[in-house]
C-alpha cells in the first residue's frame, strides 16, 4: 500500500509531513505550532524545512499579526507532480489505508475517484471512495470520520458487494461505467485485481 522506503529516500522524514499536510489540502495556511501539533515534533524543528521548501518556491508564506503561515503554493512547476507523489504514500493513501484497517480483511478493492483523483478538485471537493467488499457503510462510519478529520474533506463512500460490483460492470452501469474510465488513486488492490473483481 505504502511504500515508505520509496520517500523515505527521496524525502527527510520532517519534509514528509509538512508537504504531506500542505499539500493533502493546498487551499489550507498552516501556522507553525499547527503543523508541528499535527506532526507530534517540537515547532522549533521544523522551521528550517519550512523556509527552505519556501525559498525553493513549493511553499509561500504569508504574515498575519505575529504569525507566518504556510501554504502550498499551486503554481509551482512541480506542484502537481509532488502532490501526486504525497497524495500516493505519506497522505491521502497513507490515511485511508490505516482507517481500513479493521475491515481490510473483506475488502477486495479501495480506490479514490473523481476530482481528487484526477487533480481537478475546488477546495470543498469531496473524497470519493469506491469499497468492493464485504462491508456495510455502518462499519465504516467511524474510521472514516477519523480519516476525514486528519485529511480535513468529507469522505463520500460507494460500497458494493463484489457480486453488485460485477453485476454492474456487465450490464455497463452508466456511473460504474464513468468512474472505471477515469483516473484512480488505489488504497487497496490495483488494475490487475480490479479487472479480476469486474470478471
């Protein structure tokens, strides 16, 4: 699901949160002691990150009063590519995947569709999330409360049995149909086991 190891090499661990936080949600400004209560550090550690993420243009700041927000900033060549990368391993995914963890066992497939997962989303975007499993939305009301609350977006969950799930792939559901054919962020599984699901 996560490969840690990945961004582990690409990234120092202080750098992982502040971008995973910033640009998860890049229409929130984070102060520092926000950030660092988020990350559980101490807010003096992470001030030299932030000021080189910003001077290097992925972050921009702002002051208010006394404090410095951070934010990311969404007209950077590499916003889009960075995001991608963070939503896929220390945010989005990462978040999703712990708050399945109860019910993983019966879940064949977990995807993220729509807006966020072809970078088109507005700042009040849901997350929508396809479940192919053994699941009923009861279940998952608390730990996806949890998962909204760290990711700041309301959650919007499509659950299907596998067999409601290959019934409406074979009769071409129209709304099956759309997301199937768009951009996909996989929480669990990948392409390879959703056409099995679907077959």
């Amino acid at each position: 699901m996560r490969d840690i190891r990945t961004l582990d090499a690409l990234l120092p661990k202080t750098r992982q949160g502040i971008l995973a936080a910033t640009l998860v949600q890049p229409e929130k400004a984070w102060y520092v002691s926000e950030l660092a209560r988020r990350m559980r550090v101490p807010a003096s550690s992470l001030q030299r990150e932030l000021r080189g993420l910003s001077d290097a243009g992925i972050l921009r700041t702002h002051r208010q009063g006394r404090m410095v927000y951070y934010q990311a900033n969404m007209n950077s060549p590499v916003f889009r590519d960075l995001r991608g990368l963070l939503l896929k391993t220390a945010g989005l995914v990462d978040v999703l995947a712990h708050a399945l963890k109860p019910v993983v066992a019966r879940l064949r497939i977990a995807f993220v569709y729509g807006s966020i997962a072809s970078n088109t989303e507005q700042s009040d975007s849901d997350i929508d999330l396809m479940l192919v499993g053994q699941v009923s939305l009861a279940e998952l009301a608390l730990p996806l409360r949890r998962a909204r609350e760290l990711l700041g977006r309301e959650i919007n969950p499509a659950v299907y049995t596998a067999a409601e799930f290959k019934r409406k792939y074979a009769t071409k559901d129209p709304f099956l149909t759309q997301v199937l054919d768009r951009p996909k962020i996989f929480v669990l599984g990948n392409d390879n086991e959703l056409g099995k699901v679907a077959e």
